[in-house]
C-alpha cells in the first residue's frame, strides 16, 4: 500500500488541538494517527470508553472531536457503538439518512483488557461493522497509575510497587490481540508509532474499511506511568519493537501476518532501561528478574512465528 | 376498531412493541421478562417488524447500546428484571443524565440474596432516583396501554426523559386476561414519527454527548434534569387524556377506587391493587367505608395529588412490595408519609412490607389491614407504623 508521509500528516485533524491530554501523551498520537485512516469525505462516529482521553477532550463546555461522539461509561465502549451502529443501520433501511458513516471506538488499556472486555467481546462476536482501537499505555493511567492486565511483568505502579519484598507486577501481561483474534473477526492488528507512522496508517485504513468487526491494539506509552524522557516517545517505540516485546502483526481473516521482523533483535534490557517503572530491575541482585522478562518475550516471539507462518 | 384477545402481560408488550416497531432493541434475557425479546425476535424473524435486534451480551450492554442509539437519533428500548436492572444501575443514571427518550419494559422480580425469580418491587424501587420516569401497571392491559404511552411522554420536548413501564413479574407477566387491543394504525398514529433535534448521526451538524461535567457544571445539569422532571405530570396527563380518546380508558397519576367517602385507604402498587379492590367490595357490602388508591406514576411522586386524594380519610396503610431498611417501612411507605406532613394532612399512616419474592397478598390480607386501621382509628395512634403482612415470624 502507497504511504506518502507528508501527504498523510497533512490530512486535517479530527482531534482538534487545545484539549487537556499530557505533553507527549501517546494516546493522542494513537488517536490522531488512527483518525488519518478515514478517508475525506467520509463521516464518522467516535466512541469512547471512560479514560485519559475522555475527561480531557470532552470537558463540559468544549469538545476537541471534529466528529460526532459519544461516550457513555468505563465498561461498556463496545457496547455504546454496537448501538449506535445498530441506529445507523435501522435509520438507513428506513431512509431517514443516506451519509456514509465509520464507527470507530477508543479504550484504554483499562476500559479494554479488564472492565471493559465483555461489553468488547460481545460486539466483537456479534460483527458490527466497528473498529475498536485498544490505546495502550499498559496501566489505569487516568486514576493514577495502578497496574492492569496489559501492565508488563515487574513494571513499578501504583498497586504494584517495587518495595523491599515486591518487585512490581508479579504476573504476565494479557494477550488481548490474540483473545479479539480468537473471535474470528475480519481484522486484528497490533501496531505502534513506528516507520513514521507507516504501519499504524496502513492499519487504520484496513480496519475502518475492513466491513464487519476490526480490533487494533495500539501500544501507546505514556510518559507519566512510564517514566522515560518525554521527547523519546519515538525511540521507545522503536525499541519495543526491535526488542520484540511489542511485535507488529495482523490477522486478516483468521491468517496471522507478521509485518516487522528485526534484523537484529535487541535484548529487552534496552527496551527496560530507558523507563523508570522498570528501574528496580537494574538494581544489584536482579538479574534474574531481567532474564524471566527476556525469556517471557522470546518465548511469545517464538510463538507468535509459528502462528504466522 | 378495537380487538379482543387474551394474552400474558409480556405478550402484551411485545404486541405493543410490534405495532411500534421501534428502530433499535438491544436486549439479553432475564426471567420473567424473557418473553419480551423472545417474542420480539420472532416478529423480526417474520418481517413483522424491521427493528435492528441486537442480541447483546449483558444487561449493563443492553442498556448501554439502548442510550447510544437513542444518543445517535434511534428510536429505542430494552427489557429487563430483578438482577438485570440492578446490572444497569450505571447506565440508568447515564441515559437520565443525557436526557435520551427511552423506553425500558421491566418485569418486576426480587433481587438476589436469596435468588428468587418472583415478583416484588426491590429491583425497580432501587432505582427510583435514577432519574426515570416510573409507571406501574396493575394488569395486562395497564402493561400494554402505558407501552403505548410511554414514548409519547419520554419524547416530549419539555421532557425528554427516560421511561421505565412496570409490571407485576409472573402475576401480571404470565397469567394470561382479557384485553383490548388497539388497531395497529391507531398506535402508530398515536406514537407519531420520532424526530430528534440532535443526534449523532444528524448530517448538519455533529453532536458529542457523554462531557465530563467539573463542580462548574455538574449541578446545573442535575437541576435542569430535575426541571425536565418537574414537566412530567402535564405531559402524563395530556397523553393520558388523548390515549383515552382513542382507547376510552382513563390514565392518570393514580386510580382512586371507592374514596369518595373513605375513611379508612390502602395506598399500594402493581397487581395487588386488584386483590385490594376485591377486599374493598367485601367490606363495602358490610358498610365500611374503605377505599384503595393504586398509584401508576411513582417517579415523578405525585405528592401533592396524592394527598389531596386521601384528604378526607382517618387512616391510611401504604403498602410496599420491597424493603428499604430504614428500619421504618418500604419507599412508597416514606414517600405517602411525606406527602401527607406537607399537607399537615391529620391522617394517622402506617406502612406494611408484603408480598417479598412473591409471596401471596390474599383479600383476607388487605381485610386484615383495614381491620388494622379501624384500631389504629379507634385508638386515634398509629401504634407501630412498621409492619410486615402475611410473614411468618
């Protein structure tokens, strides 16, 4: 597929600027990246799951959505835009509209791996022509930073702190892409920010004009609950990906697509480093701690070749 | 021309639903209200109605996608019972919050602890501050002619609200009884075009709804949904009277049965209001002057109304299908017993707790409760104004 950065970036913003996220937040990157998928001229509903994201861009009396919006509550994302496309399809059939209209929602990491999965696999299973994108910044970042099912093992949150006993997150992180795969929906991406945004607009294209059921899990870092240097959004990114701890990847129709394989792979100790949640491991003694991480991440890199090829 | 026929309460609603046909029905299962989207689905499948049925995954999603719709311009409802209800306590506040016309069919059941799938009225008297409208129906036809009603008040400019029509589960929901139906067109005439001002999918102009509200805001809100609350009695009124001119029955705030002389009433809600009226007629043959008021609308609470109707009367018993653990009676109990102090009403008032997980309410049970009162009157005090009817203790 054609991608002209330039041409792409210039598309105008569906999130306006001026709202109250953080300097340097991923999820509005996520956000506007995905919105640039649309294609002009066509309208769009956004949903959103209660989050970061939605107390800062729809504070009563501003709203920073160019779009139609509609959040209703933490749990029930999926749920929201299953019936606001319901609405779509009954005032079409009955003609009292004739736009062309994308349904697309967003969650944290929170609203989507835990409180809001049910509501999520329920309008995944049922195929609504939605896509649900998955901002993950691994943590309930809007309350404060306390650890969630899509918080790495050993990361340092507020639930979960690193002490003289703990070590952090004693548990692995879920995989949510495979379970939305598992559903057997038309489309499943993982994606991040980067090749200059390539493969996330590739994604969000494919899902929003995927017909049906499309799930993008966007990893999204956040610089407070990650504590890394703010500017080195990108950087992170890359690492995670170079590191294999946040593999690109989709599933198109049940085929699983591998989309980036390092030419070298780094150890995870470079993606670690940099963030200071994950700062208790470099501490003498915790090597070990380091090493279960690797071996977890080789281990679903393994397993997640073997399912593509 | 009106049609005769006997059916269930729940297949009262449905066939109201039908002759709506509403645009968007998300709906999950819950006993006693099943047969409502049951009987729904069967229409769709059909072609009876070409409502979007949306078979979602739980009750907090059927009421969630139900808002949404309506927030995107649809035309929409749910069912639900008991536990179900108390799943979509979050959204409920939502919906009102958001001011979307709505419509939820709720079939009256017992919440959990212990599980019981019979009627009381703990599960929608527990969200009677969310911000709905309530009407509850005595009998199947009160089901099907307060459907037929409902979107007509939710959807009014001056009130935009949402509505919940109750009934009595399994007394009201499965038995079946004689019933007037009306024509399809006449329903349709009387429901009218649902035409939104703003909606999501509206291609002048885009809406975003859902704001995070700070202590700037949030009280404001609050207040002009209350407002909107406020407008509801003149709506319930004015639809009652034009559904009564198509239909010939009468809808208001409440039924008075047989007080215009009474000195002695019962006040309660739902299905044993009919058990109350058979009690009132055996005493009334003796020549004691009872009567019974069976309230339809409970939120907004008719107070003023209300205490207006029970003015000339010695003693009254509110009855409640639901406890409240005030340690002083149910919420209806709480609700008359204020209504009447604001008209410094001389009335002597207790509250009875009956029929909990469907126990039985038997005429000799309201018998009894009016041979209370002719004590409480005789004694001129109310004695213990907190009791239970028909327990074993």
């Amino acid at each position: 597929m054609d991608y002209n950065f330039k041409e792409t970036m210039n598309k105008p913003e569906r999130l306006a600027p001026g709202h109250r996220m953080c300097a340097g937040c991923g999820g509005t990157i996520a956000v506007r990246n995905v919105l640039r998928g649309l294609h002009e001229g066509d309208k769009a509903v956004i949903g959103n799951a209660t989050s970061c994201l939605e107390v800062s861009t729809l504070m009563y009396p501003y709203s920073a959505w160019e779009d139609s919006y509609v959040h209703t509550a933490f749990a029930n994302a999926g749920a929201s835009m299953a019936g606001v496309e319901g609405a779509y399809k009954a005032l079409k059939k009955r003609g009292k509209i004739d736009d062309t209209y994308k349904f697309i929602t967003f969650g944290g990491d929170g609203g989507t791996y835990d409180i809001g999965l049910q509501s999520l696999s329920g309008a995944m299973e049922r195929n609504h022509d939605m896509v649900y994108v998955c901002y993950d910044n691994g943590a309930y970042m809007n309350t404060g930073i306390q650890r969630s099912s899509a918080t790495p093992m050993y990361a340092d949150t507020t639930t979960t702190p690193a002490g003289t006993v703990g070590h952090g997150k004693e548990q692995n992180r879920k995989d949510l892409a495979a379970i939305i795969a598992a559903h057997n929906i038309p489309y499943v991406a993982q994606t991040t920010f980067v090749q200059n945004f390539k493969d996330l607009h590739i994604k969000a294209e494919k899902a929003i004009y995927t017909p049906g059921a499309a799930f993008l899990n966007v990893m999204a870092p956040c610089p407070r609950g990650w504590r890394y240097n703010t500017p080195d959004i990108m950087e992170i990114c890359k690492l995670a990906v170079d590191t294999c701890y946040w593999p690109l990847f989709e599933v198109i129709d049940g085929e699983w697509v591998l989309n980036y394989e390092p030419k070298k792979k780094l150890p995870i100790e470079d993606f670690l480093r940099p963030q200071g949640r994950f700062k208790h491991l470099f501490e003498p003694g915790n090597e070990e701690l380091v090493a279960r991480i690797q071996e977890e991440t080789d281990r679903r890199w393994e397993a997640l070749k073997a399912r593509c090829k | 021309m009106a049609t005769k026929d006997r059916l269930s309460g729940n297949e009262a609603v449905a066939f109201a639903l039908k002759q709506i046909n509403p645009d968007v029905f998300p709906a999950f299962p819950i006993t006693p209200s099943t047969e409502i989207p049951q009987n729904f689905a069967t229409y769709v499948s059909n072609g009876e109605v070409d409502t979007e049925f949306i078979t979602v995954e739980s009750e907090h999603s059927s009421m969630s996608a139900a808002i949404a719709a309506s927030a995107a311009g649809a035309r929409a409802l749910t069912a639900t019972s008991s536990c179900g209800l108390a799943y979509m306590f979050e959204p409920l506040y939502i919906a009102s919050s958001d001011r979307l016309p709505l419509l939820l069919a709720v079939v009256n059941r017992a919440l959990t602890g212990p599980i019981n799938i019979n009627c009381d009225h703990s599960d929608s008297m527990g969200v009677r501050e969310s911000g709905w409208i309530q009407l509850y129906a005595e009998n199947n036809q009160e089901a099907y002619d307060n459907l037929v009603q409902a979107y007509r008040i939710s959807e009014n400019p001056a009130v935009r609200l949402p509505i919940m029509v109750c009934q009595d589960g399994f007394i009201t929901s499965h038995a079946v009884q004689n019933i007037e139906l009306l024509e399809d067109e006449a329903v349709k005439n009387f429901v009218g075009e649902y035409e939104p001002e703003h909606y999501l999918l509206n291609r002048d102009e885009v809406m975003a709804i859902g704001s995070y509200g700070v202590s700037d805001y949030y009280m404001e809100a609050k207040r002009a949904q209350a407002e909107a609350m406020l407008n509801v009695p003149s709506v319930v009124l004015e639809v009652g009277k034009d559904f009564e001119a198509i239909s010939g029955r009468s809808y208001g705030f409440f039924e008075e049965y047989k007080m215009e002389d009474a000195d002695r009433a019962v006040v309660v809600i739902g299905s044993a209001a009919g058990t109350g009226k058979d009690a009132v007629d055996m005493l009334r043959e003796s020549g004691e002057k009872v009567g019974l008021i069976k309230v339809r609308m409970y939120r907004p609470f008719p107070a003023e109304a209300l205490a207006g109707a029970l003015k000339g009367v010695k003693a009254v018993a509110v009855l409640d299908r639901a406890e409240s653990y005030t340690n002083c009676g149910g919420p209806l109990g709480a609700d008359v017993m204020a209504a009447l102090f604001r008209a410094r009403s001389q009335a002597l008032a207790v509250n009875y707790i009956y029929g909990l997980g469907g126990r039985d309410i038997t005429v000799k049970d309201f018998a009894k409760v009016y041979e209370d009162l002719a004590e409480v009157v005789r004694n001129d005090s109310a004695g213990d104004t907190y009791r239970y009817l028909g327990v074993r203790e």
